[in-house]
C-alpha cells in the first residue's frame, strides 16, 4: 500500500504549457434555461404563440359618405374643362382670328395661352395656401370669378388694339384659375369621397 501511495500521480502545477481549466460557470445558463418553457412538439409552440402578448390592431376609422359627392365631382370636372376651354381659344382657330385681326401673328396667339405655365410656375405655391387657408368651397368660388370675369373681358370690344390687350389680361385671369384647377383635385377627392373611391374620383 505504501508503495502504491508513492506512485501515484501528483496533481498537476499550473504552468503556462499546461493550465489548469476551471469548470464552466453553470449557474446563469441553468437559471435562463429554468425560466425558458421546453417546448417538445408543435402544438405546445401554438400554446405558447397564442398565450403570448399581441399589440392592439388600432380601429378603422369610419367615413360618412354622401350621394352628392358624385354631382360635386362632375361640377368640378366641368369647371376644370371650361377653364383648358376658354385658356387655349384661338389655338385652333389661328386662320379665322388673324383674318378678323389683322395686327395678330403666330406670337400674338401664342402668348395668349403661354400666360398658363407662366403665372402657375410663379404663383402655385400661394395659390395652393390659400386654398389650404380658405377651404374648397371658397377657393372654388375664387376660381370661377376668375374665369366669369376673364371671359367678360372679350366681350366689351371690338377694337383690335383694346381687345388684344383685353385678351392678354383673360389670360392672366384664366391662369389663375388655373393653378386652382390644377392643385384642388386632391382636395377634392380627399374632402367627399372615402380613401377607396379617392383614385378614382381624381382621375375624373
């Protein structure tokens, strides 16, 4: 016995070739594994995807819809239509207006509709607050002064000189209008049609 005590091995010393490994810290692992659920086959996954905690679905918001929307639509649309009607008048017709105004020229009837891109470029952004600040109903009452006074304008004259200016301010007038026929579709779907018809009633 004793000498089977001396030869047995001693312990070995730590040493930079051989150090000596601590057994690993089990206590974290074991206390996140007791706090995981062991699942063992699918339909305890469903249990357990079913007891968890769901965010709330927010509610669908509720729009109240009127049968009128449809006759503001067409309202709309044909104001839209009277405005590119009266802006662009003497493109078609460029023979018969020189020949009832002699003064005029290809430039003198291009300039007339060349007032449209003009005055929306520069005054779009004021034009589309103001709606904003005013509301649909009296932008769009805004909008057709615009065009009733710019059509009356052609209508007081037949001098050549004071009704090419007269022509000239109409078509300022008519711009304007313009940048409200142009900017207000949006609004106007947004403010009589639900999101569902909204596409559509601006495609209109």
């Amino acid at each position: 016995m004793q000498h089977q005590h001396q030869h047995e091995a001693a312990p070995a010393e730590d040493s930079p070739d051989n150090p000596r490994s601590s057994p690993p810290d089990m206590t974290l692992h074991n206390a996140e594994k007791a706090d995981m659920p062991v699942v063992n086959n699918i339909s305890q996954m469903e249990d357990l995807a079913a007891a968890a905690p769901s965010k709330p679905v927010p509610a669908t918001e509720s729009y109240q819809t009127y049968k009128t929307r449809f006759w503001i639509l067409t309202v709309f649309s044909f104001i839209c239509f009277l405005q590119t009607i009266v802006w662009g008048t003497f493109g078609p017709i460029a023979e018969s207006a020189q020949a009832a105004f002699p003064s005029w020229d290809d430039s003198t009837i291009a300039a007339f509709p060349n007032w449209g891109p003009i005055i929306v470029v520069v005054f779009i952004i004021p034009m589309v607050w103001l709606s904003q600040r005013l509301g649909l109903q009296i932008a769009m009452i805004v909008c057709e002064l615009f065009l009733t006074l710019g059509t009356m304008l052609r209508c007081f004259t037949s001098n050549e000189a004071v009704f090419t200016v007269m022509c000239h301010v109409s078509s300022v007038l008519f711009a304007f209008a313009a940048c409200f026929t142009l900017s207000l579709p949006a609004m106007v779907a947004a403010t009589w049609f639900p999101p569902n018809e909204r596409i559509t009633a601006t495609g209109e």
